[in-house]
C-alpha cells in the first residue's frame, strides 16, 4: 500500500510535519509493509515556511527586524538548497502573535518588517520568492514593506509619512525612483488564501480589521484611507489594485505588492502543493490523508484539506481527512474531495490539555483508521 500523508499543522498544538509523523505511527501499527509519503502542508498562513522546509529539505535562516510596533524581533524564513528560492511568511516578521492583544491596533501597526525579509533573502542573490501573507497584525496596504524595499510615501509637504494604516490617508506623492532594482530580477508568488477587495464591506478593513484590534470607527477610518491610497496609486502609476483580487488580504498587502514587478498573487495551497511535487506523489498513492486543526464549512475555502482534496481527485484516489475538532457545518466537505473525517479527541478535557494531547490523539485516530481499512481488506 502506498499512503500520502498531507496534512496542514494544528495550530498552537503541532507543525504539519508533526502532525504528519503522528499519523504515519498510528498507521505503521497496522501497516509496517506500506510505503508511506509525508508531505507537510499549509495554505499560505503561519506555518508555510516550516511546512515547505521540512517538505523541500530547505535552511532555515533568521533575520532582525522591525515587527509590527516598531520593536525588533528575530524573524525566521526558509531558504531552498540551490539557493534560489526563498521561503518567506508575512507573519514572522509582521505578524499577529507580536502584538499584545492589549496593544493591537491596525491604525499604527506596520509591515516594515516584512520587506525587510525581502531584502534579506534579495542579498543572497535568490530569483524566486513564495510569500505567505497569512496572520497579518497590520492594515497598512504593504506599505510598510514598499518603504523597506524603498518606494517612498510622501505628504503634500513632500515628507515621509510615518507607520500604519491610519498614515495612508496623508499620502499625496509616491516615489518609485529608489524602488531595490533587484526585484525586476525576482519572482514574487504570493500566496493568498482570501479573494476580498482591497476597500468596502468585503474588505481588508471591514472583514480582518476588528480581529487585528479595529474599533467601529477604526474600521471606517482604515477603509477610508486603504480607498484614498488605491485612488493615489491608480492617478499617479496608472494602476487599478483596489478590486484585484486578493487585494484585501494581509491588511491590504495582497495590493500594496502589486507595485512590485514580477508579482503574482495565487492561492496558497496550489503554491504549496506546486513547491512540495504532491502531484506526483498522489498519482501513485493508494490512499491520501489530510487534515488540519478544526474543520468546517470554512475549509471548502481553499483550505489544505480541500486543495490536497481536489487533487487527489484528478486520479480518483480515496481521502480521508484527520481533524483536531469539527463544527456542525462540516459536512460540506463531502462536496469537494473527501471521503471520511475523523476527529481525534478521545475525551472531554480543557482545551489547554488537548493541545498538548494532540500528538497521542492523532497516532491513536490514525492507528483506528488503519484497522478498520484492514477489516475492509480482509472481508
């Protein structure tokens, strides 16, 4: 039997590659002869870095730089073997977890930071860069990152205008002479896992900003300048980013990136999985696993579980889905690719001790699964 195990992480419990592992050992109970395939997963979110690392057998690097309230933080990405691919997520270095929760507000926060990133792995003289713009603490449109990689934003006084979202509405000349000269050599896939517009109801600032700390009135006042700055954009270098899709993602860095040469944005698992050759392990598997934290009709979304889902179903082959919990809309994945779904907690228990039980939790689904495929087998 030859398995695929393609999983997305668990979050606050386990990496995908853990989650992985887990699964294969609770299967290897009950089928030691089997050839099993571990492909770790992700969509675009926290996680990718390391999902395509341990995939891809790529470097971790680190890199100091400014995190969202202008405080320095140590950010890690992935570097392929050749060196010519870097893997980077919006989140190391501008993500949601370096706020506080008392301190998150989307009108000050920046993604300075992640350009940064860029620079480092531009340094290093890589031609492709997969960035993942997930779990975003800012809603400044990019901007941050634009500044780091040396576009400058300037008020009608012609001067810098300063960190956050609330700043684009000052903006009254963008300069793009300093813009770094590599990136026309680079090529930038984004993944994104969200299609929204960059401005209105469906919106970064309407759909994402509260979760980031936006009040009400936050909310209008960030969409009002994320609107202005599309309107400076769109005069002054004759680009439409405002109803791109993917625009809204990230706080509006889905738009800010579109001032970038080179740059596409797509939806995180297809780069994942492009990154990671599933392809051609699922055309010769007998059976595929996915899996992730928590599904629900939200996964039909382009999640990991789908998107391994969908492929699987090019070559007709069986998937079986592996979830930390499920919410009552779950079903829906029925529609997309999946054959079963098991969730794993074996009792009823706070949710801090089934974090840490996540690990026994899968071995033990997984290795029940197993049992029953093998009482299919043998009847």
């Amino acid at each position: 039997m030859n398995i695929v195990i393609a999983p997305d992480s668990f979050k606050e419990s386990l990496t995908a590659l853990e989650v992985a592992l887990a699964i294969k050992t609770g299967f290897e109970r009950i089928f030691p002869q089997a050839e099993y395939h571990l492909a770790p997963m992700a969509d675009g979110g926290e996680g990718s870095v390391q999902s395509l690392v341990d995939a891809t057998q790529s470097y971790l690097q680190k890199t100091a730089v400014i995190a969202p309230l202008a405080n320095q933080v140590e950010a890690t990405w992935g570097l392929s073997g050749d060196k010519q691919t870097a893997f980077i997520e919006m989140a190391a270095a501008s993500g949601l977890h370096l706020v506080p929760p008392e301190q998150r507000n989307p009108l000050i926060t920046t993604s300075y930071g992640t350009g940064e990133l860029i620079k480092a792995a531009l340094s290093l003289g890589v031609k492709k860069i997969i960035l993942g713009i997930g779990g975003s603490a800012t809603n400044d449109a990019g901007v941050g990152m634009l500044q780091a990689l040396g576009i400058r934003f300037l008020n009608v006084e012609q001067k810098e205008i300063g960190f956050g979202g609330e700043q684009l509405a000052s903006l009254a000349y963008i300069d793009m002479t300093g813009l770094d000269p590599r990136l026309a050599q680079v090529e930038i896939e984004v993944a994104c896992d969200v299609n929204n517009p960059l401005c209105g109801e469906q919106g970064a600032s309407a759909i994402f900003g509260p979760q980031k700390g936006a009040t009400p009135e936050m909310v209008k006042k960030l969409d009002s300048a994320l609107a202005h700055f599309a309107q400076v954009v769109e005069n002054q270098l004759g680009k439409n980013i405002a109803h791109h899709a993917g625009a809204g993602a990230a706080g509006g860095m889905g738009a800010g990136l579109l001032l970038l040469p080179n740059v596409t944005l797509k939806s995180g698992v297809q780069i994942i999985i492009e990154a990671t050759a599933l392809k051609e392990k699922i055309q010769q598997a007998d059976l595929v696993i996915t899996g992730e934290g928590r599904m629900d009709s939200q996964s039909v979304a382009e999640k990991t579980p789908i998107g391994v889902a969908k492929l699987a179903k090019q070559f007709n082959k069986p998937v079986i889905a592996i979830v930390g919990s499920l919410r009552e809309d779950y079903p829906i994945v029925y529609q997309h690719g999946i054959d079963a779904v098991f969730p794993i907690i074996r009792q009823l228990t706070s949710l801090e001790i089934l974090l840490q039980q996540g690990h026994d939790n899968l071995i033990s689904t997984a290795e029940n699964i197993a049992r029953t495929i093998r009482l299919g087998l043998a009847y």
